[in-house]
C-alpha cells in the first residue's frame, strides 16, 4: 500500500511540476539512444524515481526495441513499422502523433546486457501489475536470478498483494532473498532458520549457495577464517597427491617433478645413447629413470626431486580445511542447522515417495505376476509365454487406440478386449499343447518357451521393431504432486486400483464362487477333486483363460507407462517368476506378499544406489536367491499333503 | 516261494555297454579330417576359413549341449543357467586374449620413444586401451590375473565351478527342484547379465571384449592355420567331454543319476546322497560349458554380456530338447543341426517364399519357425532327433538274468537304457 501511495504521490508533484516522461528523456538524451551496461543504471534510476505512471510503459517498449529516435529533433515515440517509415506514438499518451519517412528515426536497439538491466528494473513494476500472470512472470525472473537489489521492491510489493497464492510465493521469495541479500546479521539468521522448514529445491539451494566453501591450505588455521571442517590429507576426502597439489597452489612447497617431467628431462639430456653415465636401455624402471634424474639434476639447473617422505612432512606441518566464502560463523551456523533440518524433512518425504514408487511397481509385478501363480497352483506348470500374453494385451490396446481416436473410450473399450484376446489365446494354448503335456512340468516350461519366442517374432513381423505408443487419456496425465519431493503419475495411482480391483476379483471368484471353489479344490488334490465330480480339465481351461486374460490387462496398464514392444512381455517375465517363487504358489496373498516384497526391494535397493538399476536388479535376484533358502516355498506356503504335488 | 540264482553283475567296459560311444567318436574324427582336408587352411581350399571357424564355434555349442544334456536329460535340473558358465569362460579366456595382445601392441608403440618404457607406463598404456570405452585407466582388481595365460586357464575351470557349486549347494540343500529350480537358475543368469552390463563391473560393460581372434604369440600363423588348430582343439574337447560323460553316465552311477531324475525321494530312501551327485553332476557340466566357451570366443572374436543373457541358456535347452534327451549323441547332434540351420536361415542362405501379397522372408521368419518346431518335437517327438536311432534294427538286448523281482512293474519298458 505504502508504495502506491509514494506512487500517487510522485504523481502528483510530477503533475505539479508538469515534467513530462519526454522532457525526462531529453534531459540525457544520449543515455537513452546509446545506453551501455554500465550507465544505464543512473537513468534507469531518474526514470524510476520520477514515479511517472508512463515509466513501466517505456521501459518495456524500450526493452522491446520499440522505441525510435526522431532526427530532426532527437525527440523518443514510439515507432511501428509501416511502409519504408514508421508510426510515431507519443511517449505520454500514447497517441499516434504522425508518420516519419525513410531514415528520418533512428531505431533504438539496446544490447542484451543493458536490456537485463532494465528487466530487472521493470520487476518492481511487474511486482504490483494488476496483471497477475505479469506478477507471477516477475517472480519467476527473480526466481530464476535472484539479486540483492531485488528484495526492497519485493517487501514493498508484499501489501498490495490480494491474491493468495501470489502473496505465498511472495513471501517464500521474500525469505530466500532475505536469507541470501539481507544486510542486517540477525534478520538474515531469522530468515534463514525460516528455511529449515521448506523442503524446495530453490530453499536447499540457497542454504548450499550460503554454505559455499573451498578447501585451503596454510600454515596454521587463521583466527578470522569461518572453518566448515577440517581436512585430513590422505583421506577420501582430500587425498595425498590433491593435499600437496593445494599446498604447491599456496606457494607454501615446492612442485614436485612428475614421472612425465622425468622422462621428458631425461630425453633432453640425451647424448650418444646415454643419459649421464646411464646407458637409455637401462632406463627402463622407474628406479633407474630416478637415479639417472638426481644425477644430471644439478649440473642441468633442473629441480631437485621430492621424496615421499618430503611430501609427507609438508603435509604434517600444514593445516588443511574447508573455508566458508560467508566469513560470519553465526549465519554458517544457522544455515548447517536449517539445512540438515530441511534434509531431514526431505529425507522423510523422499521415503515416502519411494513407498509411493514401491507401492505403485508391486501393482504392476502383481496383475502381471497373478495369473502365472494362478496357472501355476492348479496346473504345476510356468507359462513362459505368460509374458507375450501381457504383449498382446498391450498390442491389442494399440490397436484399438488406432481404431478409436477418442483415447477414454478406446481404454473403455481395450481393457475387455485385451481380456478377451488373451482369454482366448490362453485357452488355445491350454487346450492344444499343455493338456497333452500334462505331469511334465519342465516339458511345458520349454515348450511354452517356443510358443513365447514364436509369438515375440510374429509381433516384430506385424508391428515392427520401433516402439508403439499406447496413450493415456488426458485425465490420466499429470501427477498429484504434494511438494517438490512427493508426488506420484495418475496413471501409477490407476493402476494401483487397478491391481485393487483384481485382487478384490479374484479373492471374490476363489472365495465365493463354485468356480473358484473347484479351483481350489483342484489346486490342493486334482484326483480327490475328479472324484468329486468336479472335471480338472474343464478347471485348467478356465483358469489358464483367466491367467492369460489378466495378462492381457496388465499388458494394457503397463504399455499406458512403458512403450508397446515386441519384447516388453520379457521384460516383466522374470520378474513375475521371481514374485511367484518368493510369494509361494496357488495363493492370491502369497502373490501379493511376493510382488510386495520384490516391488519393496527394488525400489529400496534404488533408494541406497540410486545411480544404477541394473544394480539394483543384480542384488535383488542375488536377495531372493538367498531367501529361497529360507522358504523354498514362498512365503505363504502351501501346508500339508497340497505342498507335495 | 523259491528264487531263482540271480547272476551276479559283472562291470562290463563303458565302450561295449554303450556303443553309440565309439560310433559318435568316429563320426566326429571324420568331420575333423573331412574338414580339415577340405579347409583353405591345410588343403583343397573348398571350405572357407570363416566356415571352419563356424564349424569349429558349432562343435563348442555341441559340448554345451552334451553337459545340459547331463544335467537335464539325464539328472533331470532343467538348468537355465549353463550358458551363463559358458560365457563365463569366455570372458576369464578373452581377458588374458585381450590383455596380452594390447600389451604387444603397446609395446610396440611405444619401442619408437627415446626412452625404453618403464612398467608402469606400459601398464597405464595398456589399461587406458582396454577401459578408456568405460572411461577408466587403470586394470579392475577383476584383471588381477589377466597378466598370465594359465592362471586364467585356471579361472576358466575355477570361477564357474565355485559359482556353480556355491549355486547348486544351496539350491540343493533347501531342496528347491523341478520348476523352482529352473527359475532359480534364470535368475542367476540375468544377475551375471545384468551385472556384466554395468561398466563398473570391469569387464568392459555392455562393450564385451573383442579382438580375441588374434592369438598373442600366433601372429606369424594367420587366421586360416589358427581356424584349423581352434577346430581340432574343440573337436578334441567334444571328443572328450563325451567320453567323460559317457563314463559318468554309465554303471551304478549313471543309474542313480537317472533315478534321480524320475524319482528323487524314492533315491534318497533308498539311501544314496541326492545332494552330493546333483551337485557334482551341475559342477562338472558347468565346468565343461565353461571350457567349451573358453574355447568358443577366440573363434568368434567377440563377447559381450547378451551373450550370457537368459535367452542363450533357454535356447541351449532347446537344441538339447529337439536331438533328443538322455543321450548324448542326441544332444550334439541338436545343437549342431538347429545352429547350422539358424545361421543358414538368418544369414539369407534360403530363398524367400512368395505368397502373392506376402513374401516370407526366413530372416523374419525363422525364429517363428523354430519355436513350432521346438513347441511339435515337445508334443510330438519327445524322444527329438535322437528318436529316430532308435528304429534302426538291432541287436537282441545281452541284458544277463530276470528285470527284477516284481511281477507287475513294466519290467521290460523300464529295463530299457
């Protein structure tokens, strides 16, 4: 409010006086037409301090390269191109106030540097704009090149602020300039402990750009220096050669005479096959270079070498440490504090999106896990082809997108359908080739396996190599983003509920249905079962048909993330057997449990070596290979005469 | 009830108990002279060096197929996992190839300086060559040995026995078998994989090692002789390794081999060790997969770690599956076939197959091809290639005395070898 009210008041004794912008201008005429970085300050300063409502104005059609000056009379308007000339605007008013021919104006072009400098001079209008997305672009420029000159105009914008939001990034604004530019020891320290609290990037940012330090080397610690810690030569941190290079750098040792100095100083003293006494076929050990060094050293005037234990004393009698570029150790202080308390923060929230992550890849390793553990309990047999069935579910999504354009309905419509086909596949497969192998488990295995490398190529063949996209609908872009740290995709949170509404499904079919009543009975003794009436083949079609056909979703919901491959279903297959070994068989909570686990893991062995997933997957399998020994079983086990089959 | 005098079991030479033996050995010694004679390198000049080399590459797959098909046809461990051991001596036999051919080349490099290269020099010459496509100069403690050809002759048979006997020690023990197992096995491969993919892992990442057709100290020999030597060594490597087999799988051993495969609790009551002869029987085909890699690589040049995926062991199964399990002939004769046609096919040796509006194409076709073949000879012809001896005529069995004491059992099915 304040600044208004200065606003208006400039106004009024500008209006008094009745000085225009134009005879503001004119004033220092030069300091317009041929402004450099370095003095535009000063009129920048003038225009600003006139607290003329035209100055915004100005200043932005100046940065713009829209403003000309008038030959005849140096007078500055406002010029648009029109034929070979220009339409002049007043700088006041704005009123077109005539034509200029060709070459009569000079157009004003100031250079990048000077336009920077009345960017930034134009925030503080910006800051107040009754434009919102201009105040929210000024903030965003001060965001993006925060500077000491910035936080007057910025405190001052704070009053007149209506809009919340804007207002709450004001002041998050306000806080890191004021900890980075405040002038004042203790509203810096306040501002800087407000930033323990905020977890963004920008606030560690600015704690770390408070934080800035370098090593250095001297012969004591000086009393005036701000130690961040000290250095211990020979460590990690700071090791030996690096330790004596800095100390080289101060100029408190002398440079030591590298292996290359050696042999190039032995190549200059080269004579008639020898170097000194030495003979050059001798010269091949690092021993003999040296000895032959120290020989010819004095006479040639070159350096003396260093010996390791010359190396070792200087580095004793030296203290080394890490010097804070901020001398005041009261504000270190307080910015180590609220640094590791906003690193603690970050930290929680960081294992809070990785349960997120974890959570979301445990849906994803159970719909694509579920229906192998299915087959897999009543049958005895892994289909290794399970994982071309997730392709063709996935394909088959594609195709329906190509045929629908409207990407809601043609999810609507691709789920059932990717069910459909793979169902139907599944059973083929069921009835053609595994019913004829049954008892053979391993002979299954490997002939699924022609099936699934047959199937991966048909795929290449139709659909090629390259990657096929599978779109989500617009309302599943995006993500819902808590704060800089968590957030998570929509489509990750779909398919959680996707992977929800299957195990709900599932467990309602197995628990409350005569079909999944003859599953289980089939599961835990097919003879007993068929002496029951029930007809175990009849079950092992269905239930293949189910297996696959949850394949096929899960190919859907996983192409809408990942791309549609020819060899995305062997992507997941591994993974999917080891959730099925560590989940145990014939179980939907041992599947759960399993993909749980495996989805835990993985993401946690990322969290620890978040550079390298491939890592992440070597230790993982190595984990499970070493759980195996503890449960062969899985971890819901079949108990009783069930487990022996 | 009277018994009738069973005679007692005199051990019979493994050669007369089974002559397929002699009759593979002799198929093999002719396609050796056969090629040699043939071969550019040491006569008539009709087969090309880059063929030998094929041929010589094929008889190494054929040994891997002999060891899986130990392990699977006879013990019954679906291992996924012995193409992994395969390259696994590959790469302890490329990294000494690797390392003392840079070193000649660097030493060489270097002879024009003024000064004669201290060792230290020539070490970081030679490492900045081998690691600078990870972008490191300096040997991985993985390297330790790569200086010396027989200490990494010796990690060719050591690694990938510790490996698999560490492996199969604990998969055994925990009585993890028949699917499980398979899966187990898997993993471990795609775990090597994986591992062999990371460029920290210091065996060059996803660039493999290459340059292993040229032998160090053989350089005055040229690719056509070395092609010959490599296919005598893998011929006589098959020759044996199928000896070895062939006696492993022969007598009382061989029989509880094959007892564990079709039944393994009623072998363990009997009061054999199950565990014992699995893991000897996993350990010993690991170390023939990985002597036959060893020998393998320096033919084909170049390893990289897709060489050791999931895949190769899968496809490994499927050539012993197609000749035939549970015989050794069977499973050399598979791997010989299916990789001379897979190379035929894919390299556009068959001519493609007009329909009109489409053109069959084998490159795009064959692996669909393979895999029916492999899903009809599963289904149809469980016994594979191998099946086909069978119908020849032969001489009554010289089986001595009764099948055994039960009436009722399919004595005379199971009395067959």
């Amino acid at each position: 409010m304040r600044i208004v009210l200065a606003l208006i008041a400039a106004l009024w004794a500008s209006m008094a006086s009745a000085q225009t912008l134009q005879d503001l201008l004119q004033a220092d005429p030069e300091a317009i037409s041929d402004p450099s970085r370095r003095t535009v300050g000063e009129v920048l300063d003038r225009l600003v301090a006139s607290g003329l409502p035209e100055v915004p104005t100005f200043l932005e059609r100046w940065q713009a390269k829209e403003v000309v000056q008038r030959q005849s009379d140096g007078l500055f308007f406002y010029g648009t191109k029109e034929g070979g000339g220009h339409v002049l605007f007043d700088v006041s008013s704005g009123e077109e106030v005539g034509h200029s021919g060709p070459r009569e104006v000079d157009e004003l072009r100031p250079n990048a540097g000077v336009r920077g400098v009345i960017g930034s001079a134009l925030i503080q209008f910006q800051l107040s704009d009754p434009d919102i997305a201009r105040r929210q672009a000024a903030l965003d420029a001060i965001a993006k090149d925060p500077a000491p000159e910035q936080l007057e105009p910025l405190r001052a914008s704070l009053e007149g602020e209506d809009d919340p939001g804007v207002l709450a990034r004001k002041e998050r604004l306000e806080n890191l300039l004021a900890a980075r530019f405040e002038a004042d020891p203790e509203a810096r320290i306040a501002a800087i402990e407000a930033l323990g609290s905020d977890i963004t990037v920008e606030a560690r940012a600015v704690l770390n750009q408070i934080l800035s330090s370098e090593p250095r080397a001297a012969d004591a610690i000086p009393a005036e220096a701000n130690v961040a810690w000290k250095l211990t030569p020979g460590s990690d941190e700071l090791p030996r050669e690096a330790a004596y290079v800095m100390l080289v750098e101060a100029g408190l040792a002398p440079p030591r005479v590298t292996e290359n100095a050696i042999r190039d100083a032995l190549v200059a003293a080269l004579a008639g096959g020898k170097v000194g006494d030495a003979p050059v076929a001798t010269l091949g050990s690092d021993e003999a270079r040296h000895a032959a060094y120290d020989a010819i050293a004095p006479a040639r005037g070159l350096p003396p070498r260093i010996s390791e234990e010359e190396v070792d004393a200087a580095l004793g009698s030296h203290a080394f440490w890490q010097d804070y570029a901020e001398k005041d150790a009261a504000i270190t202080g307080a910015a180590e504090r609220a640094l590791a308390s906003a690193v603690t923060r970050v930290s929680l929230y960081q294992a809070a999106d990785i349960a997120l992550d974890a959570i979301s890849l445990a849906s994803i390793y159970f719909l694509a896990a579920i229906g192998l553990a299915i087959t897999f309990g009543v049958m005895g047999v892994i289909n290794m082809a399970h994982g071309e069935f997730i392709m063709m579910g996935a394909y088959t999504g594609y195709v329906v997108q190509t045929l629908v354009p409207d990407y809601t309905l043609s999810l609507i419509l691709a789920l059932p359908l990717a069910f459909a086909v793979t169902f139907a596949a599944g059973v083929a497969m069921e009835r053609l080739v595994i019913r004829h192998l049954a008892h053979r488990p391993l002979e299954t295995l490997l002939a699924t396996f022609g099936i699934s490398i047959a199937l991966q190529q048909i795929a290449k063949n139709i659909f090629g190599t390259q990657a096929r996209p599978l779109t989500s609908p617009s309302w599943l872009d995006g993500a819902w983003i808590v704060n800089d740290v968590l957030g998570i995709a929509y489509i990750r949170i779909a398919i959680f509920v996707l992977a929800l509404l299957f195990l709900g499904l599932l467990l309602f079919i197995l628990n409350r249905t005569r079909l999944g009543l003859e599953v289980r009975a089939v599961t835990q003794n097919p003879g007993m079962a068929a002496s029951m009436g029930i007809d175990p083949d009849r079950i092992a079609m269905l239930t293949f048909g189910l297996g696959s056909g949850i394949a096929g979703i899960a190919g859907v919901a996983i192409g809408l993330y990942a791309k549609v491959t020819s060899e995305m279903g062997s992507d997941y297959i591994v993974q999917s057997f080891m959730t099925v070994v560590v989940g145990g068989v014939g179980n939907v909570w041992g599947t759960l449990a399993g993909a749980s686990l495996i989805g835990i893991l993985q993401k946690g062995i990322e969290w620890f070596n978040p550079s390298n997933t491939l890592a992440a997957q070597t230790y993982m399998i190595l984990f499970i290979i070493a759980f195996i020994q503890f449960r062969p079983r899985g971890i819901v086990a079949m108990k009783g005469r069930a487990a022996g089959a | 009830m009277t018994t009738a005098p069973v005679p007692a079991l005199r051990r019979r030479p493994i050669l007369a108990d089974n002559p397929s033996v002699l009759w593979a050995l002799l198929v093999l010694a002719i396609v050796t002279l056969g090629v040699t004679v043939l071969a550019e390198g040491a006569g008539a000049g009709v087969i090309s060096t880059s063929f030998v080399k094929t041929l010589g590459k094929t008889l190494c797959l054929c040994l891997a197929a002999v060891a899986m098909d130990v392990v699977w046809g006879y013990c019954g461990i679906l291992s996924l996992g012995h193409m992994a051991f395969f390259g696994i001596g590959g790469y302890a036999v490329g990294q000494w190839l690797m390392t003392a051919r840079t070193y000649d080349i660097v030493a060489q490099s270097l002879a024009g300086q003024p000064l004669p290269p201290t060792p230290r020099e020539l070490d970081q010459a030679v490492a900045t060559q081998i690691f600078g496509v990870v972008g490191s100069d300096h040997f991985p403690w993985i390297w330790a040995f790569s200086h010396s050809l027989p200490l990494q002759l010796l990690m060719v048979v050591l690694v990938p026995g510790l490996l698999a006997g560490v492996f199969g020690w604990l998969a055994f023990r925990s009585r993890v078998t028949g699917v499980y197992l398979s899966i187990l096995t898997q993993g471990m491969t795609l775990a090597l994989s994986l591992w062999l993919f990371q460029n920290d892992s210091g065996l060059r990442g996803n660039n493999g090692l290459s340059g292993l057709q040229n032998i160090p100290g053989l350089e005055g020999w040229g690719q056509d002789r070395i092609s010959i030597a490599f296919f005598w060594a893998s011929a006589l490597a098959l020759g044996l390794g199928y000896l070895l087999f062939a006696w492993l799988t022969s007598g009382r051993r061989g029989s509880v081999i094959r007892a564990i495969r079709d039944d393994e609790a009623r072998v363990r009551f009997l009061g054999y060790g199950v565990e014992g002869t699995k893991l000897l029987v996993f350990t010993l085909t690991a170390v023939v997969a990985a002597i036959a890699g060893a020998l393998y690589y320096p033919q084909a040049g170049i390893i990289n770690p897709g060489e050791v995926a999931p895949l190769a062991s899968i496809y490994l199964a499927v050539w012993v599956a197609i000749g035939g399990r549970g015989r050794l002939y069977g499973a050399a004769l598979g791997a010989a076939l299916v990789s001379l046609m897979s190379s035929w096919f894919t390299g556009g040796g068959v001519p493609d197959i007009p329909l009109g509006i489409y053109t069959v194409q084998w490159t795009d076709w064959w692996t669909v091809l393979l895999g029916l073949a492999f899903v009809a000879v599963t289904l149809l012809a469980p016994k594979g290639l191998g099946g086909l001896f069978d119908l020849m005529p032969r001489a009554p069995s010289r089986r001595q005395g009764d099948w055994g004491p039960d009436d009722g059992a399919w004595r005379n099915e199971e009395g067959e070898p």
